[in-house]
C-alpha cells in the first residue's frame, strides 16, 4: 500500500496524483503507440488493425455518451445519430470545398450545438422523454439522410483515403514501415500498398490522440465545476435545483458535448469502414454504445475503454474466431459436434446477443460494471489480508411516485 | 446556404396549399376510421408500457419487443396449424407467462436498485429478445426472418356503414382495443386490486405498510402488459407485415413509446387519446397527394417531434415539475 504524504494543497486536485499515475499512463501511453510498429514487425494482418481503430473508436463515442448517461444519468437512445451526422457533416462540409482541418473541429462544433438545441426543450420534463426524443430523431436522420442525393442517398458513399501520399505523416512513417516490412523501393506495387498502409496507421494514430485528448477532457471534466455540477444532477435532481443549478441548462450542455464527441468519434469511423451509409445509424449503433457505457461501469472514465474492448473483443474477434476454428476442425473430420459448433458460431449477431446477455448478468451482479469489479480487485490488494465481503455493499432504495397529483 | 433552406421549405410546404381539399374532406371519415384502426394498435402497446411505469416506475422499453415476441409465437402457432384465434389466444397466454417469468426472475431482485440501471436492463431485454428471435428463426428454418405475416381471420367483405367502407378486421381490431382499454380502466379504478396497485405505484414502502403484497402485484402488472403488447402484436401482424425489428421501428414500438410520453407519461387516458391522434394524423398526411416522401413517410415522426418540443410535459401531463 502506497503512502501519500500531501505537501500542498495542489495535491489533492493533481490530475496525476502520484507517481503511480504517471507510470501507468505513460505505460499504456506507450504500448498503445508501439502497437502498429509491432504489428508491422509481425506482420499482423490489415483487419486486426481495423479492430484495434474500432475499439480506440468506440472508446471515443463511449467516453462521450459516459458524460451524458454515466455523469448526468440521462439516457440517449439515439446516440448513433451523433455517430453519423459526424460522418455526414464531415464529409459534406469537404464536398463544399472546406478544407480538411477547419471541417475536422467545425464538424463537432456544430453537432455539438445541435444535440444542445434539440435537447433544451425535451428535457424540461423527465429523463425519459430525452431518451424518446433522441430515438425519434435518429429515425429521422436515418430517414433524411436516405432522402440526400447530395450524399448517395440510400447507398451512402465510399470516404477517400485518411491521409495520402503528400502528407506529413507519410514522410514520417514510410522509413519506419520501410525498414520493418520486406520492402522494396523501386518496386511500384510495394510502394502503393506501403501508402495504403500508413493511411490506415495515420487512422489508428490520429484516433489514439483523439482518445488521449477526449480522457484529458473528461478527467478535467469531472474535477471541474461543470462536471461536480453534472454528478449533482445525476445524484440527486432536487438537490441540485436547490444549489442554484439550471437543470435544463446543464443537462443539454452535457448532451451537446456528448454529441460533439460521438461526431468526432464518427469522423474516423467513417475513415475506418471505407463507407458510410445511411444504415451505418440504425439503432442497434446506439443500443450498443449505451450497453458498452453500462458494461464498463456508468459514471467511470475507465468504464468506456473497457466497455469498448469487451464489445469489439466479443463480436468481432472471438466469435469469428471460435467460427473458424470449430469450421477447421469440422473441416479435419471433428464428426456432427463440431459441424454443428462451427454453425452455431457462424449465426449473424450472436456476438451481440452474448453482449447484451452480458449486460444483463452485470448489471445484476455487478451494477456499476466491470469497474467496479476493477476497483474491488484494488481494493482486495491494498487491504490485503482484510478485504471484508460488505466494503462495497450498495445501498437499496424504495420507490416513490414523482407525480403529484 | 439560406435561401436553399428557405426554397427546400417553400416547396415542402406548397402540396398543402395546391391540394383539393374538398376531396380530402370527403374521404375524411374513411381516412379517420384507418387512423383509429391504427391508432388502437399503438394505445395498446402505449397502455402496456405506461401501466408498468404507473405500477413500479420502471420505463419499459422492452414492451415494443415483447409484441414482437409474440408475433412470432403466432407465427409458430400458425404454422403449428392452429386456427386464427387459437393463434391469438395461444400468443397472449404464453407471452403472458413470459412477462410474469421476466418480473419474476429480474425486475424483482432490481427493486431499489438505481431506475437507470433498471430501463438499461430493460432495453438489454429488449435487445436480446430481438436478436434471439432472429437466431431461433434462423436456427429452425436456415434463414432470418424476412418481411412475415400471420394470415388474418376471413371476416367476409368490407362492410358500409353511413357511407364509409369500412374492413371487418378493423371493426374488429377497435372492439378488442376498446373492451380492453375500457376494462382495464375498470379494473385499476373500481376494483380493489386496482386500487393497491395504484397506492403500491404512489409510495412502495407505505403500501407495503398497508399489507398489500407489492411484489405479487408487480408481477401481475407485468403479466398483464406483457398480456395487452401480446394483443396488440397479434393484430398487428394479421393487418400487416413485420420484420424481428417491428419492436423499435416507426410503424410499432416506438410510436407507441412516444405516444405515451406525449400523452403524458403517467397517464393511461393520455397515451390512448395520444395514440388515436398519433394513427389519425399519420394516416391523414399519407393520403394527400404530392408530399415530399421525407414528410409523408414520417408525418407521425415529425408530428411527435413537434409535440414534444412545443410540449415537453405531455398533452394530458400528470406530472408536475418536483418539489421538495
């Protein structure tokens, strides 16, 4: 167990309390930065990659959603049209002629005021209403968006490469890739497929910053005014109102930050897929994020990281997987079991069905989800020989109506 | 950029100018008795969902779902070779017990837990439902269900009344609803079981000092909303057709969701009058020709979005701002 020994006052609000925090982040810093070069090193194959920039992703989304449902208690149920609009409005914003940093943060910005506009007048009642708006309004967009000629219509439209050849990135990347990878400088087909790489590497590491920027700001966030007033909210609604809190103000302003960075975080999505369409906003997008938010443990940054791993992990890494290894096995005479196996795991959404299963068992063993279990996990080490089984015990509640007759 | 917008509005707005409205006018009974034919559909899975916020204020987004589960326990009894109205008494009873089953294995031990972990385990369910349907589906035929359908009772020919045509189904369909709304409402106001159910919804902890058993009433709520989506669903699927998506599409759950919140949350009157406007104006702007697709296809749409911004609290609210 660690023993701080607080010298000024400055030590109690340091974003980095103690030389622990430094290391674990630099550590993890680190390795998520020297994943691409050892992948190339290894010669990990593109989807691999493709994963690994959808799990930094889904953090980002998540991490956003984690301010408005985790911090303020509000729920979205439409949080995949943010998702979305941030594709679209990019995309958009650079066929008129915008250049390519300015629509970048404009892009977010807009959104941004847009979830606060639609949310100021929804959320004069209950949180549920908020939740009904924002599923609407998804329809909505998915339906407008298939109405947009501009965009493609209902067939959406392919993104262009993240970062091209001209870029600085390139400059920087191509000597580390050429040194690592069996490649040849006179031969133009390896020269052609080394771009096409580093735009995908230029992806995961613009990404992994976005994400690196979007827990700073959640890190300030939550030791910030604003995010001790949003936390009063979700604690207690009344309470708040009675500190001189402007519920309506504070609860749109969570979800237009929200908004702004799932927008973000649905910019390099639509790098990461090579397309976007207007099916890329169906509800099961939104379901999902708000599950990984649960999953990873509301109202915890950790939480979105974790939640996002697990999903990605689960749905688009082990249940293929287990698919082709019991398709191999079949293949090299396994009998009926593993026929049958191998055509289990190749059924479409069953990695989504064992997600949502698995929310389901967390929240009911575990409430406050898988960091919680993180915590607890600390806290057993630290107290070593004197965990009690209670420390964590939660406390239950009785309902009471809020309508007033 | 501005004047686009300005002309993109201009030419959304001129079909309702330039249209003959005297034509529409006549045809107007015939358009409102669909839109209530509609609209019955809504109320009921809208009645399910807010007697289960009533009784134990957990916001059910699984309710959309569970209709949907029951289209398809009809489509199972169907192919069984069961006749139309062993398909309807078959899904309700068995999607009843289901209901019962969800309160009794999990929204039971969730009491006193935080509400919001309480509507994300719903929304979970409703999720699971959904995709487990489509996995049995898949698992028994080899395929997901694609767009299906139960085939409706043969009710004879469309039936005059004062000069509207009106479809046996529907005069049907609007019966089942009314009796059943009208008997409910009956149920939860006269009867002394209605009674507790409203004092365990008002304050747990009192009606429990009462002697009433909240727990047995919770689970009889359930049962009864998973019963009255189980109906609605059933009708649903014999008007029209249905994918495993119904539970959160436009045409289903979500319109009923959204009529009983503009309806005033809480409210049981409320969500059946939303729900009937909701159906009527629906099919009200679809029959009025050269519409722009977007505003046609999605008038119930943009009319909810309307209501709840111009009025947050709900036409028929209950609920007042809380105080302390």
């Amino acid at each position: 167990m660690k023993f701080l020994f607080k010298q000024s006052y400055d030590d109690d609000i340091k974003l980095l309390k103690h030389s622990g925090y430094i290391r674990a982040s630099a550590f993890f810093f680190l390795l998520a930065a020297l994943l691409p070069i050892y992948f190339m090193w290894a010669g990990v194959d593109a989807t691999t990659l493709k994963h690994v920039i959808h799990i930094l992703i889904l953090s980002i989304c998540a991490s956003g959603l984690m301010i408005l449902t985790g911090f303020t208690g509000q729920v979205s149920l439409g949080h995949g049209a943010f998702f979305a609009l941030g594709a679209y409005g990019m995309h958009f914003l650079l066929k008129m002629g915008v250049p390519w940093h300015f629509s970048f943060f404009l892009t977010p910005l807009i959104i941004g005021l847009f979830g606060y506009i639609i949310a100021r007048p929804t959320l004069r009642m209950s949180g549920v209403t908020l939740a009904i708006t924002t599923l609407l309004f998804m329809l909505f967009i998915e339906q407008a968006f298939k109405q947009w000629g501009v965009m493609g219509g209902g067939n959406g439209f392919k993104t262009p490469k993240f970062s091209d050849k001209e870029s600085w990135f390139f400059f920087v990347f191509q000597p580390i890739a050429a040194a690592l990878t069996d490649h040849d400088p006179e031969n133009r087909r390896d020269v052609l497929l080394l771009a096409r790489s580093a735009s995908k590497y230029a992806l995961y590491y613009g990404a992994l910053l976005t994400l690196v920027f979007v827990i700073w700001i959640m890190n300030n966030l939550v030791r910030s005014r604003l995010g001790r007033t949003l936390i009063a909210i979700r604690d207690s609604e009344v309470s708040a109102r009675s500190m001189g809190v402007h519920l309506n103000h504070y609860k749109s302003l969570s979800m237009g930050l929200s908004a702004a960075i799932g927008a973000l975080a649905g910019i390099f999505n639509s790098y990461n897929d090579g397309f976007v369409s207007p099916e890329s906003v169906n509800f099961i997008t939104s379901i999902v994020l708000l599950l990984i938010v649960v999953v990873g443990g509301l109202g915890s940054i950790h939480g979105a990281i974790f939640g996002a791993i697990t999903y990605v992990f689960l749905r688009e890494i082990l249940f293929p997987e287990l698919a082709d290894f019991f398709q191999a096995w079949a293949n090299n005479g396994g009998g009926q079991v593993a026929e049958s196996l191998a055509w289990f795991f190749n059924i479409g959404g069953l990695g989504d069905i064992f997600f949502a299963a698995l929310v389901l068992l967390i929240l009911f063993y575990e409430p406050l989800g898988l960091y919680a279990r993180w915590k607890k996990t600390e806290a057993f080490f630290q107290t070593f020989p004197f965990y009690r089984a209670g420390t964590f015990k939660r406390q239950r509640s009785y309902n009471k109506t809020e309508r007033l007759k | 950029m501005g004047g686009h917008v300005l002309e993109a509005m201009l030419e959304a707005l001129t079909p309702f100018l330039t249209q003959d409205w005297i034509a529409v006018f006549n045809d107007l009974p015939q358009i409102i008795v669909a839109g209530l034919a509609t609209g019955f559909q809504y109320a009921l899975i809208a009645f399910g969902f807010v007697l289960i916020y009533r009784a134990t204020e957990t916001v059910n987004f699984a309710q959309g779902d569970i209709m949907m589960l029951a289209m398809f326990v009809g489509l199972g009894l169907q192919a069984l070779g069961a006749p139309w109205y062993f398909v309807m008494i078959g899904a309700i009873i068995l999607v009843g017990l289901f209901g019962a089953g969800l309160d009794l294995l999990v929204f039971r031990h969730m009491a006193g837990q935080s509400p919001l972990a309480t509507v994300i385990i719903t929304i979970a369910i409703g999720f699971v439902l959904r995709l487990g349907v489509d996995a049995v589906t898949y698992f028994m035929q080899g395929k997901f269900p694609q767009e299906e359908s139960l085939s409706p009772p043969d009710l004879g020919d469309q039936i005059s009344i004062l000069g509207v045509s009106i479809d046996p189904f529907d005069i049907l369909l609007i019966a089942g609803a009314l009796i059943v709304v009208i008997g409910l409402f009956f149920f939860l106001s006269r009867t002394r079981m209605g009674i507790a159910i409203q004092a365990s919804s008002q304050n747990q902890l009192a009606a429990y000092y009462q002697g009433i058993n909240v727990r047995s009433l919770n689970t009889l709520v359930w049962t009864l909303a998973a019963a009255i989506s189980a109906f609605a669903g059933i009708l649903f699927a014999m008007s029209k057709t249905f994918t495993s998506s119904v539970g959160l599409s436009l045409t289903g759950g979500i319109m009923a969701y959204a009529a009983a919140v503009i309806g005033g949350l809480g409210s049981l009157q409320g969500a059946v009058l939303a729900a009937l406007m909701l159906g009527v104006v629906d099919n009200f702007v679809k029959t009025l020709s050269g519409v722009h697709p977007l505003i046609s296809a999605n008038a119930g749409l943009i009319f909810l979005l309307i209501v709840i911004i111009v009025k947050p609290s709900g036409l028929f609210s209950q609920t007042q701002a809380k105080k302390v």
